[in-house]
C-alpha cells in the first residue's frame, strides 16, 4: 500500500513531465500569421516552450508586442509564462481575457486545462480537455493530462483510458505503458503489470528510465515471489542503492541471508538506502539477536514514514525480544491498525473508481490518510471530493 500512497505524487510527476504540447502550441500561436519572427527565433521559440524555457518565452512576448493584432496570442503567450513559473492562478486570469475561437483555441484550451488541474478545479480542467479533444482527438497533451484528472479523481478507468490513448499517438513512448504497470501493481493485477512494465522496457531508451523500469519489474516479481525472475532482471541494472538493497531483498528470501547483509553494506555506500533496505537491516540485526540496534534502524524508518505497518510489526518483535511488553504490544496494535487503514484504503478506491460521482466515499479516503499520516495523499483526496462535490451540487466546506 506504500505504493498506492506513493502513486500520486509519483504518477503527476511522469505525466507531467512532456511538454509535447508546446510544438503545437506555438505553431498555432504564429503559423496563420504572416507576420512571423525571424525563421531561428520561431524555431528557438518552439523549443522555449517545448522545454517551458521561460526565458526564451519571455523574448518572443517582446518581439510581438509592438503589434496590435497579435494581442490574443500575446495574452495566451503571458498566461504561458506564468503557468511555466507556477502561477496557475496568474495564468488563468490571463486565458479568462481570450476567447477560445480560431487557431488559438486549442492551446488556450489546453493550457487553461492544465493551469485548472493545478489550482484543484479537476472538473473544469476536464471540461476544457474534453473540448480540446473534441477539436484534436489525437492531441497528445490533452490525453496526458485527462489521464492525470482521472487518476486524481478515482477513476483509474478513465485514466487507463487516456494512457492507452498516449500509447496510440505516440507508440514510441514508454512513460504511458510504465504508468500502467504502477496502476496496474498498485490494484495487486499482476499480470497486467508485468506486461505494461515489459513494454516500457522495451521502449525505454535512457539508461535512467530503463532502471526504473528494471526496478518496477522486479517489484513485481517479488510481489509474486518469484525472486530468481526479480534478481534478473535487476541484473540489467548498474549497481545503486535500490538495485543493490532491492537484491538483497531477494536474496533474504532464497535463503541466503550474509549475501543479503553484504549487499546492504554495498548500498550504504551508493546513496539512501530504500525503506525496504532498511527493514531488512532491522531483521538481519533481530536474526542476530541485537534488538536493540534493529530498533535504532527501525525507528528510523518510521520517523520517516508513519504508515508503515511492517516496521510497526518489526519494532514490536524487537522490543518482544528486549522482553518489554508494553513496547511489544503497543507497536503490535498499531501495525494492526495501519494495516487495517490500508485495506480500507484500498477497498475505498476500488468504490471510488466504480462510482465517480461519490464525494463521500473521497472524503472517507482524505480522512483514512490523515490516520496514516500521510498528508499529501489526503490532500489529493479532498481536492477530488470538492470536485466532485461541485459537479454534484452540493455546498462546499472546509474541513
């Protein structure tokens, strides 16, 4: 469940992270004027905006502002600027003064899709997308971002949808079948994990992403305890931290517990070792009969995630062996607690997604992730619940 409480901020960064829009963007922004900038400043505006260069977007706004009749497209080119610095709420009030007709509909459309899902207005952000790809059906930014509204509302169908959709336009893309797998490994389907993961390695081209996925697909493969299957395909991977302590997870369980620990020691050395890592460590050091060092690591782990209830259940058996009762049963009810959070949080998003309307059921998942403590996820949840409050009717309160 760590995953699924992980999944948010994970998946907006990966859908997030294309700017594909942009070429389109400003090839409507100059292509039906004749009056365009030089050839080498339209084409260095392209890649400004592709790589939401704020800089370089900032020189063409000077270049067009001496006329009159670009002031549409100078106003879409502000309210850009802004949502590139992380405006969203100055963006907006750039695009409310365009009236979406004509060539600049679109990218107005779009960009007002994206600066709305910011500022946590996910139905009118998907009102403009939907519109958007009534004009484009095949507009990738719009796809990624509808995917990203859908997963932020519950509706893991939608959002599977728009994925798919990304995959269609653009087969060469990896990103959309990785962010499958997550949803996919997240709702325990396995199988269909392992294939979108298999596909996003199949496409995945930097040595970085291709680690990502290597990683994601040996998750899955321990999931489903198959550690040899787990081991190799993190051997495709350079040594790092979550490799090395990923293997060492692996090796644990073959039965071989001082390669484990020696892979662990390696880890230390290349960078923060994963949550995973570190409770292994905990048990390696109750395997030896040092609770109390287990629990120095273990306490560790918890300061910084409170909603792990394996660690909970690992401090309680490392205090059982200090013989302190107290300590042994008050972190075994509370790993019983978190676990139970976790399997109403889960059986929550199954409801949520099959009833997208239910504000209730979101707000009853924002309340679960304050019991986690996991904030940001319960954040997410209420900015769902106001939406789908607002689609509904009702009146909105703070909580």
């Amino acid at each position: 469940m760590q995953r699924v409480a992980n999944f948010a901020t994970k998946s907006t960064a990966v859908l997030l992270a294309s700017a594909t829009t942009a070429v389109a963007f400003l090839w409507m922004l100059f292509g039906h004027s004749t009056d365009l900038p030089s050839a080498n400043s339209f084409a260095d505006t392209i890649k400004a905006v592709d790589e939401r260069d704020v800089r370089l977007v900032e020189d063409t706004i000077n270049q067009l502002k001496s006329d009159p009749l670009r002031e549409p497209e100078l106003t879409m080119l502000r309210g850009a600027r802004s949502l590139f610095r992380d405006r969203p709420d100055l963006a907006l009030k750039q695009f409310a003064k365009v009236t979406p007709t004509g060539p600049i509909r679109l990218p107005v459309l779009i960009l007002a899709g994206e600066a709305l899902y910011r500022v946590g207005q996910l139905p009118e952000a998907e009102n403009c997308l939907q519109q958007a790809l009534v004009d484009a059906p095949d507009n990738i930014s719009a796809q990624r971002w509808l995917a990203t509204v859908y997963y932020d509302l519950g509706r893991m169908d939608r959002a599977l949808f728009h994925l798919n959709e990304v995959s269609r336009i653009e087969p060469r893309d990896f990103r959309p079948h990785r962010m499958r797998g997550v949803i996919y490994n997240d709702f325990r389907e396995y199988d269909l994990a392992l294939k979108a993961f298999q596909q996003a390695a199949d496409l995945a081209v930097l040595p970085s992403d291709q680690m990502q996925v290597f990683v994601s697909l040996a998750s899955v493969y321990i999931a489903r305890k198959e550690f040899q299957n787990a081991m190799r395909e993190l051997d495709r991977c350079p040594d790092s931290a979550i490799v090395l302590a990923t293997k060492a997870e692996c090796w644990w369980n073959l039965g071989d517990p001082g390669q484990a620990e020696a892979l662990l020691s390696q880890a230390k050395g290349l960078g923060t070792v994963p949550a995973a890592g570190r409770r292994l460590q905990g048990r390696i050091l109750m395997e030896k009969q040092k609770p109390a060092e287990a629990i120095a690591v273990l306490q560790k782990v918890r300061s910084d995630d409170p909603s792990d209830d394996e660690c909970e259940y690992l401090l309680a058996m490392s205090y059982r062996l200090l013989k302190d009762n107290a300590k042994y049963n008050e972190h075994l009810q509370q790993s019983e607690k978190l676990k139970a959070l976790k399997l109403e949080l889960t059986s929550l998003s199954q409801i949520a997604m099959d009833q997208p309307s239910n504000w209730q059921v979101r707000e009853r998942m924002a309340e679960v992730c304050d019991q986690l403590g996991l904030p940001q996820m319960a954040k997410l949840w209420r900015t769902a619940a106001a939406a789908c409050m607002r689609n509904s009717g009702h009146e909105i309160t703070n909580p």
